[in-house]
C-alpha cells in the first residue's frame, strides 16, 4: 500500500522517459501520491498538472545529460530519480553494432549514474532518499537482446551496490524488471494486433500483456516514504515470464 505523501515529505521525484508509455505512468501514478515530479526526456510530457515540469534533453548525450542533471538540481530538491528511459536496438549476434552498446550503456547505466551523484547531496542532507532502476525481464536473457540484455543485467549489479553504500544515508535502491508491456518501445518490436502479439500474451502465465500502470504501481511500492526497510531488490513485473520462457 502506497502512502500520501504530506508537503515535507513530498520532496521532487526526477523520472527518466517521462513523456510516453510507462514514463508517463510513473509520472501520473507519482502525481497522484502527492509528488512533485520532473520528467527528463526528448519531449515535453503531455501530462497536464501544476507539479508536473518537463526538461527536454537527449539522455543518450553524456554532456547533454550532465547539463540537465545540473539544471534539475539547482531548480529542484530531488529525494527520488526514477531511472526509466530505455531504448532496446535489437539485433542477433553476428549483426550486434559496438556503437549501439556504447549508446545503450550511456542511457541505461551512465545516466543512472548521473542524475543519482546530482541528487546525492539533497537527499543525504535530508537522510531520505529512493531510487528505482527500470531494468528488464529480458535482463534474463532474450534472443536478439545482447546490448540491451547486458546493460539492463547491469542496472541489476549497480542497484545493489548503492544499496549496501546508501543505506545508511536512508535512501533506499530499487530495481522494477518489466516483462512484455503494451508501450509503443513494444509495437516498434511486435506489430499492434497481429498474430505475434495474440501469441506473446498467450504465453504469458497470467494470459495478458503488461499495461504500463501495472509497472508504475510497482515503482510506486518503491518510491514510497514507508518502505524504507526494503533495499537492493528487484521486482520482476512481468506476468510470470521471469520463471518461464519468452519467445518473442
């Protein structure tokens, strides 16, 4: 259960990819609770609300994220960075591009990594902080996924590293392990309503795909004041597909 956070506790959460998909859930998801929230994307967030903020920024760009990583945290007090934007680059191996996994770690760990040094002071100032990591279930292993699989395993190591550093500071590191969810990420992999995609959510054990709600729930667990005795965990919201197979 996720608690309403009062003005003192509310501090800002910083969401990555906010502006689409399951971003954006996390962000209305986020708002509801009581945050105030900064979404870090290519694109302004369409999400209409007096404590959403948008900053546009291509998090791919190393110098580009340090940029918005300093104007986030001279602008705002962030207590929670919610690491979501993601790009997959599918390819098997004998096609995999070496300057695709330099993209890959760039946005998947290296943006982790600058926007949580950003907010660090803030949140060690306050002895409160959240962090939650959007890895993958593919993080497992999936065909064609090598560079995404590699950095999204990553984010796996990395949280629970920062768990064992942080914890005595009170923040807390997360990580949420989405499986198949309906995102356009996804139908730029599986077309919208054909047999593949009937397929795909048949073999998932629950029979459905993922929404992007059902993801930001869980951040949303993580995120919360309350839970602070939970660290260095990983939440696989994937409809059972983490204990079986996938064929995508």
């Amino acid at each position: 259960m996720t608690t309403k956070l009062s003005t003192l506790q509310r501090g800002v959460a910083a969401v990555t990819g906010g502006s689409a998909g399951i971003g954006k859930a996390i962000c209305e998801h986020l708002l509801a609770l009581g945050h105030e929230v900064v979404s870090l994307s290519r694109r302004r967030s369409e999400v209409a609300h007096a404590r959403l903020h948008s900053i546009e920024v291509d998090l791919t760009d190393r110098q580009a994220t340090a940029q918005a990583a300093g104007e986030l945290v001279r602008r705002f007090e962030v207590t929670t960075v919610v690491h979501n934007a993601g790009v997959i680059r599918p390819a098997l191996l004998a096609e995999v591009k070496l300057d695709d996994l330099d993209a890959l770690v760039d946005l998947h760990i290296g943006c982790a990594i600058q926007l949580v040094q950003a907010a660090l002071p803030a949140m060690r100032a306050r002895q409160f902080g959240r962090v939650i990591l959007l890895s993958s279930r593919a993080a497992l292993g999936l065909a064609t996924r090598t560079n995404y699989s590699a950095t999204k395993a990553g984010m796996l190591g990395m949280a629970r590293t920062w768990a064992l550093e942080l914890g005595a500071d009170g923040i807390t590191v997360n990580v949420v392990a989405p499986g198949p969810v309906r995102t356009d990420m996804f139908y730029d992999v599986v077309q919208a309503g054909s047999d593949k995609e009937r397929q795909l959510a048949a073999s998932v054990p629950v029979r459905r795909l993922g929404e992007a709600a059902d993801v930001a729930r869980a951040v949303s667990f993580f995120a919360d004041p309350a839970n602070g005795f939970v660290t260095g965990q990983v939440l696989y919201v994937c409809g059972g597909t983490s204990v079986g197979s996938l064929a995508l």
